[in-house]
C-alpha cells in the first residue's frame, strides 16, 4: 500500500509542469554559476572560451557536470514534494473529505450562517433552498448546539423536504463558530 502510493506521489509530480520548469530554471543558474561565473571568480579571463575548451578536450566530462547542473534541482524537486506529501497524506485525505462525503458536512456561525460547505452539501442546501444552519437543524437543535451545553443524547432532525432522518453532531471551533456533521438514517430506521 505504501510503495503504490509513493509511485503514485510521484508519477503525479513528473506529470507536473512545474517540476521541469524550476529544474530548467534552477539548473541555468547552477551551471552559470559553475561553468562561467566560478571560473571568472577564481581569475580566468574569458570563461565561455574555458567552457569550449574544456568541451573540446573533455567532452563526456563536460556534457556530464551540466546535465548534473539540472539533475540536482529536478531530483531534490520530485523528493521534496514526494516526501512532504507522503508525510502529509492524512490531511490531505481529511481535506479532500469534506468534497467527497455524501452526507452534509458545514461550517456555520453563531447566527447560523452557513460558512464553510463541500461540493455534495453546498448542491444538497442549495437544492433545498437552505442558507442558514436553521433550516435544517430547526431552531430548538440550533439554540441547544450553540448554548454549549453538553448533550447527553445524540438529536436526530427529521428533514422534511427530502424524507430523511439524520444524527446530527456537532463541534465547536475556537473562532466561535460549529462544524455540524448530519448522517442520515436508514429509512427503515
């Protein structure tokens, strides 16, 4: 599971534009650097002509070291990102959540105003003509979530418009405002 999804990582990022573009741009600076700039830094007068002179006598070695000028960029380019997302895949598995869940997953405020929605949710409320955490929630579940009080049962709201039942949770978030998750019951429930 691991290695596929490494290969994954970086079959994405070789498919990536931007890894050959900053190698490109990278790698003239380095090799500017190297073949003509060091060797003026340490007194050679004319380092084009060095540079096609050492082609001339030195051919492999000097094809070599400016391939190994784009090489190095491009190398540390794919596992930088490789490995930054390996280590971050649980987020961005958690990120990617909130699109991909059936359910309504949001974010409202203290007056119920919706904040945050994924894609499925926003098409659901937008579908149903709801923009305030209201109404779906009714106001009774809306003012017992925002009281902070602890529940000691789990609500369920029956939403009319579409014939379901959902449980409903919820959690505050440090800013004030709620991330409400609605799972919907079977309809023999």
């Amino acid at each position: 599971m691991t290695s596929g999804l490494v290969y994954r990582y970086i079959w994405e990022k070789l498919c990536d534009r931007s890894t050959y573009v900053l190698a490109l741009i990278v790698g003239c600076i380095i090799n500017f650097y190297g073949q003509f700039l060091l060797p003026w830094f340490r007194g050679s007068f004319d380092p084009p002509v060095d540079f096609l002179i050492e082609f001339e006598i030195r051919p492999e070695v000097t094809i070599f070291s400016v391939c190994l000028g784009f090489a190095f960029p491009f190398c540390v380019s794919v596992y930088s990102s490789v490995a930054a997302r390996y280590k971050n895949r649980r987020i961005e598995s958690i990120s990617t959540l909130i699109n991909l869940c059936p359910n309504p997953m949001f974010r409202a405020d203290n007056s119920g105003r919706l904040v945050e929605a994924g894609t499925i949710t926003n098409e659901f409320l937008a579908r149903h003509g709801i923009d305030d955490a209201r109404g779906i929630l009714g106001e009774d579940l809306w003012m017992r979530i925002i009281s902070g009080k602890p529940m000691s049962d789990r609500p369920t709201v029956q939403f009319l418009p579409d014939g379901a039942t959902y449980v409903v949770a919820h959690a505050p978030v440090p800013n004030g405002d709620f991330n409400l998750y609605l799972t919907r019951l079977p309809r023999n429930y």
